[in-house]
C-alpha cells in the first residue's frame, strides 16, 4: 500500500512537498521520476518483495515508467504468461506486472487487473500520462485540471501542496455533502479538482485531458442457476479471493466485528492459513453497539488468535479531532472513529487485515432493499391515513440507541413522494432539502436551490433505463454510498496507521457473479444476505449466522450530551459560523437546543457539521 503524486512539467522541490504529506500511506521508502513532461513521485508501505519492490519501476528499455498504489492480486498469473511472451523482469513485485502488461496490451492491460489500484504509467515514447482507478474504487486517486495545470495524488491534501493548485470552495460540492454525507465522485470540494471514476482511465497527452471506461456494474444475467449451483460457485470465488488476498511477505490478520461478513471473511482465511490467523475486534461500553461478544464467539469457533479492545468515550474524545488530520475532503460517516481506532490497535501486530466490506452492498444486506416495497405500499394508504401516520411517527421521543425503531420510523417518510432512486438517499442522508435551505446563507441558498443534488444519481443510471428499479437501488449502493463513504472511510482511517486492508468481496469477479443473479435469489421470506446465510449455515456459529444486523456505528447522541458537549459548543459557536459566512448559526443552534433538551436526536446532522468545521479549520483557512 502506498501514495502516488505528480503533475506534468519538472520540478524537483515540489514533487518531494506534495510526497511528504503522503508519509502515513507510505513510511518505508520513497521515489521519484522526472522526465521533460512529467514528475512523479512514490511514498511505499513494503508489503510484497520488501527488499527490491521500490517504485518507480520500469521496462526492459525505461520507456514505460509506472507508480502505483494497490495491490495486483493475479500478478502471479499475469507474470507467468508475460515471461512466456518473452518479458524480462528485474523484480518478485506485483508493480512490474504493470509496465510489461501495458506493453502487451496498451490501454486494455487494466481490464487484466484483478486488484485494487490507483496506477500511474508514463509512455516515455508517447509521451503520454496514463491514470487508471480500480473497478470498485478501492483506492483514491485525485486530479486538477484548470486547462493549464494537470496536477494528480492520491488524496487532496497532496494537489494541494502544489503550488499551481488553487483552493476554490465549490458550494455545489458542499451541498451534496449535507446531501450525501460525502461528496460523490467525480467532485471533489474544490473547483476544477476531480476524483477518478472507479473502471476508469484518465490520458492526459499534448495538454489534451481524456477520459474512459473499462468496467462498469452491470446486471446481465448469462443463464439461471440452480440455488444449489449459486452456492457453489459462491463457495469458490470467495474461498479463491481470500486466497490471493493472503499474500502477503508482512504479518497479516483479519478485522472480525461478529458480523457475518467480517466472520464470513474469518472462516475462509483460516480455512487457507497455515496456522492460527490473527483477528482484531473492538467494543463499546455502550450495550446497544457492542459487538465484541460475537467477535469472541467467532473466534473460539474457528480457533483464531483474537485480539480485543474498547474504544471508551474519553479514548474518542481524543481522537475525534485527529480525523480532520487524514480527512482532508469532509465524509461524514462517524464509524470512521472506531475504524481508525481499530486501525491502530491492529497495526501493533499486523501490516495488511482482511475486511468484510463490500458484504451489504454485494448480498443485498440492507434493509431498505426491503422497506422500498413497504414504502410503495404505505403510497397506496388513503391521505387522510398517511398524514395520521406520519404525525404519530414526528411525535415519537427521541431515541439515542443504535438505529432505534423512532429513528428509522423518521427515515421512512421522509421522501415517500421521490421517485425510488432519490428516495434511497434520502433515507441514507441526514438533511433534508428543507433543512438545507435554512443551514445555508440565503444568499449561497440562491445559487443553490435550483441545482440538482442528485444528478449524480441519474447520471450513474443511465443505461439501466429497461432493468427493475432494484438493480439501480443495488448500484447506487456499489458506486455511491460504498466507494465514496465506506471505502472511504476504510482507506483514510487505515492509512492513517500504516494499515492495508484488503476486501475480498469485492473481488470483481464474485460481484460480476452476484449482480448477475435475479434479486428474488438474493433475498427470500423478506430475510437479507439470504444466500450468505445459507452459504455459511455449517460453517459458523447459528447465532452469527442469524442475529439482527448492527452495523459499525458509536454512540454518538450519547457522548454529544456528555463528554463532547463542550466541545461542540466550541467548534459550532457563534462566533466561528459567522466568520465563516457559509450557515445560517440560528438553524444550528436550534439542531443543537433540540438535541440537547432531548427533543430530537439531530446527533448525525451535528456530526456532518462537526466534521465540516474540523475539515475547515484544518485544510481551508
């Protein structure tokens, strides 16, 4: 796992400013690439061939250079056929697959990668810059372009530290964050600042920019399996991914929450380790998010060597104000606390962990998948009904539990009247449009309100037009909420430590398998990960096979009352909201009234501001 940074023309000086801020992605070496065109430059966490696998790397004639951050999972194979053709490597590393590959193959070599990667090749001969993300947007990779400047990195703090790159706040951006809770890729906060589509490719030649696609998610179904034949071959693509996912020349383990995703992962890495694997889990004092108990369960079952902590409120008190340090792009998910916590328990032992991410989104996991056939039968309920409905629901006390029925009863009829693909993130988002327009300035409002915020949503559908609503649901889930929160989340909050994960369930080819197979085989008697389950009935514990599904999140309405009070107050003060010229203070001090008086639970709209404010403090002064 590493960092990767350049631009076009040569500068020495900054090339090595923009790699410095990368350090945390890469502590254990670093280099540098100059060219007339171009500059690039490589921060490196040794994973695979330690001693001779430093970047960049190069041809057998150094006219095809490449840095990269990820790891190519199938470069075994890839080496095997290429040395066959007559390629000549210098290196055991999976980074000299790359440059050969694209010999042979061009700008198609991408569509042989197995793997997660943000790569970099520069075509000396060409002169050409070639970027590519991987399929599911494991690994960030950033880019400017003002028709002047190409700048790229791996995270935006790294453009920033160029001297050509120019901060602009882009309020169309922030809204979608109060939207989304991210900002949804292609955007980025900034002006003229781009994230690289997952499946895609970037040729930047002769002060031209091109972009282009080489996977996308799709649902094309081949031929109808049997259930017995989808478990089978589920059976294979995990236990195969997991597999190559245990390469690895550092100690590695396994990030066991209990969940049966991350025991799923638990059970096909021991079952293909060599002795006890390592698991790592952490615990709340809160009961209502506890999950540790099931972690110890799985562990014992499967015989791991487990590892334990607790993340207590004071510990996330202390480390709340070092997200904004690795969250240079406000995200507003809040498990990023436990995960970073997690992240640095692990990395005491461990250089790369296995996650279970990508489970929900692949195995159908989340109950709205469910709740958008309640909704559209709670549409056909007589008005007068609805409207007594949903006032009995806004009367309903406030709740600080973990996804209480109030919360979720809230959720629900808040964009019934939106067509299906709006109305999903909606429930997944904390502000309302309504409450929008009072949050912001009336002025920044004006410029606002007749802006689409979910253009992205059409525009990620487009093509799917003749497919069930379900699978533009299921999508929406893989290209938005996974890639740009939860990946997000997960990349930032390891990488922070020094910390590779891997995520064998998004293997590209277990989730081309899965969006293959019709919904109602995914899901069956309203029961979610339907097919998981059945997978993993003889292979773990009953009771982790069927408990109710948690989630990662913390107790945040909880400590907003106690312990981060002040600090609340502090960040969200008067004083601070009216310099910055961006809120209306008067909505957010009513947000924060009706929290702490216990009239509403509005912890995660103050979350999404409190990390906005953190982020501004932090990166845009």
């Amino acid at each position: 796992m590493c960092g990767i940074a350049g631009y076009t023309n040569h500068n020495d000086e900054i090339l090595k400013k923009m790699t410095d801020t990368l350090h945390h992605r890469g502590p254990d070496g670093e280099g540098f690439y100059f060219d007339e065109n171009i500059a690039m430059g490589f921060r490196r966490l040794s994973i695979i061939d330690i001693s001779g696998g430093s970047q960049p790397i190069f041809n057998e004639d150094k006219n095809v250079v490449t840095i990269f951050n990820g790891e190519i999972y199938n470069f075994k194979e890839l080496r095997k056929n290429l040395e066959a053709r007559g390629h000549k490597f210098y290196t055991q590393t999976d980074t000299e697959v790359i440059v050969h590959q694209y010999e042979e193959d061009g700008e198609k070599c991408f569509e042989k990668f197995n793997g997660m990667f943000a790569i970099a090749i520069w075509d000396k001969k060409e002169k050409k810059l070639i970027l590519a993300r991987d399929r599911m947007g494991k690994k960030p990779l950033y880019y400017f372009w003002d028709g002047k400047n190409f700048i790229f990195g791996s995270e935006l703090k790294t453009l920033k530290a160029h001297p050509d790159f120019h901060a602009e706040l882009d309020f169309a951006s922030i809204n979608k964050y109060f939207t989304y809770d991210y900002i949804p890729t292609p955007h980025s906060i900034f002006k003229n600042t781009f994230k690289l589509r997952a499946g895609s490719l970037l040729i930047f030649k002769a002060g031209n920019l091109y972009l282009d696609c080489f996977w996308d998610i799709s649902f094309s179904q081949k031929f109808p399996l049997l259930e017995k034949e989808i478990l089978e071959k589920m059976d294979f693509l995990i236990d195969d991914a997991v597999k190559i996912r245990l390469v690895s020349d550092v100690p590695l383990g396994v990030f066991l929450s209990g969940g049966i995703d991350s025991s799923a992962i638990a059970y096909y890495a021991q079952k293909n380790f060599n002795s006890s694997i390592d698991t790592f889990s952490i615990g709340f004092e809160e009961s209502s998010f506890d999950e540790s108990e099931y972690a110890r369960t799985v562990a014992a079952f499967l015989g791991t060597k487990h590892h334990s902590e607790i993340l207590s409120p004071s510990c996330a008190l202390e480390l709340i104000p070092h997200i904004a340090d690795f969250l240079d792009e406000p995200m507003a998910d809040p498990s990023i606390i436990p995960t970073y916590f997690l992240s640095k328990f692990t990395k005491e032992n461990v250089t790369v962990a296995l996650g279970g991410d990508g489970g929900d989104e692949i195995f159908m996991g989340y109950p709205t998948y469910l709740v958008h056939q309640l909704a559209d039968f709670y549409k056909r309920f007589p008005k007068f009904l609805q409207k007594n409905v949903n006032a009995f629901i806004n009367d309903l006390p406030a709740d600080v539990g973990n996804m209480s029925l109030s919360y979720k009863a809230k959720k629900f009829i808040t964009g019934l009247n939106e067509s299906s693909e709006y109305r999903n993130q909606i429930w997944l988002g904390n502000f309302s449009r309504g409450e929008r327009a009072l949050l912001f300035r009336p002025d920044i409002w004006e410029d606002l309100k007749d802006k689409n915020e979910f253009d992205d949503i059409d525009c990620e559908i487009v093509g799917l037009e003749n497919d069930p609503v379900i699978n533009k649901i299921i999508k929406l889930y893989q290209r938005h909420y996974m890639m740009d929160e939860v990946l997000v989340k997960v990349d930032r909050a390891s990488m922070a430590a020094s910390l590779e994960i891997r995520a064998p369930f998004l293997d590209y080819r277990l989730v081309e398998f899965l969006n293959s197979i019709p919904f109602d085989q995914k899901i069956k008697k309203f029961q979610t990960k339907y097919l998981l389950k059945k997978l993993m009935a003889n292979k773990l514990p009953k009771e982790i096979i069927h408990r109710p599904k948690k989630g990662f999140s913390v107790p945040l309405a909880k400590w907003f009352n106690g312990q981060l009070r002040e600090f609340i107050a502090l960040l969200l003060s008067k004083d601070n909201i009216d310099k910055e010229g961006i809120f209306n203070y008067d909505f957010i001090r009513r947000l924060i009234d009706d929290h702490f008086n216990g009239k509403r639970n509005n912890a995660r709209m103050i979350w999404d501001l409190v990390v906005f404010e953190m982020w501004r403090k932090k990166w845009y002064n």
